[in-house]
C-alpha cells in the first residue's frame, strides 16, 4: 500500500536532487543563496514545493511559474543590483562639441575627466569616474595642434589602462599622419605606421576612425580597426539638393582619389565620373594638367577625403570652370583648413562647401558657402555596434 511518509530511501533520493537542482542554477544564483541569511528559509521552500505520489519524489514546475520562483529565489532575485553600466564615453579636448553629440545620440553622459596643461606643456590625464571592467571610448581627433592631441589621447589611453578599463577603443575622427603612408623618396619615415605603434603601445585595445587618407594604413594597426566612412552624410544632404542626376557629375580631383570618387557615384544615382590629372611638384604645391570626362553644362560635385590648404581642390574647380561646369561643389570630411584655404574656397570658385565635423571648425573660418554636417550618429552607432559586438561595416551596405 502506498504511504505518505518518506522512506530513508526516498530522503536520499530527495536530498540528491536538491542537491543537483542547485548545482544547476545560474551562478548568481548560487553565489548569493550561499551568502543570504534567509539561505535555510529557501531551504522549506525547497522542501515543501516537493510532493510523494506512489513513493516517487517529483518536483513539478506549476504552469506560468519559473524555475526560480518555483524554488523559492524571488527575495534573493530581486535583491540582486542591477549590472552597472559598463560603457563609459570620454572626451578629449580636441572636439568636445562632437563627443557631447555622440554621447547625446547615444542617450550617456560623457565620463568625467580632467585634462590640464603644465606651466612647461605636460599634458595631465586624471579620470574622475571608475572604469575597472568598462568598456571605455575616447573621443579624441588628431587634428590641429596634431602632436598636442595626440600626445593627449596616448595618455588618456594609459590612464584608461592603469585604470583597470576591460577594454579601450581610440574613437579618432581624423587621423593625423594618415598621409605618410608610404616611402616615395629615399629616407622618408612612415609616421602613419609610427602613429598606429604608439596608440598600440600605449594599451589601446581597439581603433574606430573616419576615413582615413589611404586604405593601406588600416594595415598598420596591429590591434583591430573599424573604419567609418563620412559619405552616407553628405549622399543623404545632397539628395535634398534635389539635381537631376542627367544634370550631375561627380570629380575626382586627383588620380589617387579615383576609387573614393567611383563609389560615391555609384551611390549618388550612378552618375558619371570625371577625373582631374594634376602634377604635384611639393608638400601642399599641385598644379593642374587637363580633364578626363565631360562636365560641360553640368553640376560638378567634387569629392575628397579632407581639405588641407585647399590648393589642390581650387586648382581642380578653376579648371571645371574652364570646361564649362554651370556650378562646383566641393565635398569632404575632414576639414583641416590650413591658410590660405578660407580665401581660396571663398573666393566664388564653389557654389557650396560640404564638410563634416570630425575637425572643429573656429568661427573666424565661417564662410557663406560652407555647409558643416555632422557624423556623430554615424560614430555613435558605430561605438554601440562595437560595444555590442555587431558588424560595423553593414552600416555602409
């Protein structure tokens, strides 16, 4: 006949399960069952949720109840803290506007930092947030002065690291010494692979940048690199322009720039390229030979990677001109500037100037015809899509 009662036999039965139940629950389970006072109150539960039918110990889970509530852990489950948020944004003192907008669109505060300057030109570094097992992003261009920003984001990175961080991606917006990547002369250094050590060197663990001058310094890094590209920006701002595209040609103003010029193209409603030969004879000194391709009566869109002196572009837009381009534009991402660029892309050459914010722009080098897009949506998904371990690169498809 059946009993009611357990046998000794069955009690073992019993405590062995328990036992395996437990060993079976999430560690965080475990961890705070063991170190909870009301531990042995979660024993009872255990206990009496067990039931004897035929001498058979089962333990049943009742429908819609899970298995932590079915095993008592509610008390200890709900007293767990929530995880602390492990993504922490940083901002140098480069582009501090940009780092506000990225944090902005990706609903954080920036971290709090201090960053002071010596008497001699030291560069102090002091994070005034905890960051041990964060993952940490410095928002920090190289652009002008380059050495003083760059000195400052290696020593953010080695505060970061000292600090405990879980990992540390450089968010560089423009990469500066991104044009020396190559030897075209005897003894020349490649900065650009230079620049990639010390940023490795210095303990960080990954790169987002935004178009860098040329492909083949992504190569440098030793460390990976998720490379953002600025076109969708401008593509979006110039589809509001709304030009035919039978009216519409997109310029490459150098040979080097061909690739970029193509793709951005076949984007902008496949439209025709046209390529500008030129002959540089030094540093930020290029002169213009001749045109391939037709622009005659059409809408000239320009299309480069940054605007340095502006020299290279104004030769290329004087020549369109010549060619019988009814209207130039010149688009770009970083927008170095460096004199004499504001009288040169001022000087009624461009119907518009498009550029992006990677590199601030100061007042004083505000123009009518320049139009200033920002990219912090793009580098603020691009920071999640990293953060989360998603493609970066299928933003650009």
């Amino acid at each position: 006949m059946a009993t009611n009662t357990f046998s000794s036999t069955s009690f073992e039965l019993r405590s062995s399960l328990l036992q395996r139940s437990l060993e079976n629950l999430p560690r965080r389970f475990r961890v705070l069952g063991c170190r909870s006072k009301q531990f042995s109150s979660t024993e009872c539960k255990l206990a009496k949720s067990y039931q004897v039918s035929n001498g058979h110990v089962s333990a049943s889970v009742p429908r819609n109840q899970n298995v932590a509530d079915f095993l008592g852990i509610r008390q200890e489950q709900e007293i767990i803290q929530k995880p602390v948020q492990r993504l922490r944004i940083f901002s140098g003192t480069a582009n501090p506007l940009l780092s506000q907008e990225v944090a902005c669109y990706m609903g954080l505060d920036l971290g709090k930092i201090k960053i002071k300057r010596f008497a001699d030109g030291e560069v102090y570094v002091q994070l005034e947030e905890s960051v041990r097992g964060c993952d940490v992003f410095l928002v920090q261009p190289t652009c002008p002065p380059v050495n003083e920003n760059l000195a400052e984001l290696l020593i953010m990175i080695d505060a970061c690291r000292r600090a405990s961080a879980r990992s540390i991606t450089a968010v560089i917006p423009y990469f500066g010494y991104a044009r020396a990547d190559r030897k075209t002369q005897g003894r020349e250094s490649i900065a650009a692979k230079l620049v990639a050590n010390l940023i490795t060197k210095a303990g960080a663990s990954r790169v987002l940048a935004c178009d860098i001058h040329s492909g083949q310094s992504l190569g440098y890094f030793d460390i990976p690199i998720d490379h953002v590209l600025g076109e969708p920006v401008i593509l979006d701002y110039l589809a509001s322009k709304m030009i035919s595209a039978n009216d519409l040609v997109v310029v490459s103003p150098d040979v080097g720039g061909v690739a970029r010029a193509r793709g951005f193209a076949k984007k902008l409603s496949d439209a025709p390229l046209a390529i500008v030969d030129k002959r540089r004879h030094g540093h930020n000194v290029s002169e213009v030979m001749n045109l391939i391709g037709d622009v005659k009566g059409k809408v000239a869109v320009m299309v480069d990677d940054m605007i340095d002196t502006a020299g290279t572009i104004a030769n290329a837009a004087a020549l369109l001109h010549q060619e019988g381009a009814s209207a130039v534009y010149a688009c770009c991402t970083h927008a170095v500037f460096s004199p004499p660029a504001i009288e040169r892309l001022s000087s009624g050459l461009f119907q518009e100037v498009i550029i992006t914010n990677t590199i601030p722009v100061a007042e004083r080098n505000y123009f009518p015809q320049l139009t200033v897009l920002s990219v912090a949506n793009l580098l603020g998904e691009a920071i999640w899509r990293v953060h989360d371990d998603a493609s970066v690169s299928s933003m650009f498809k």
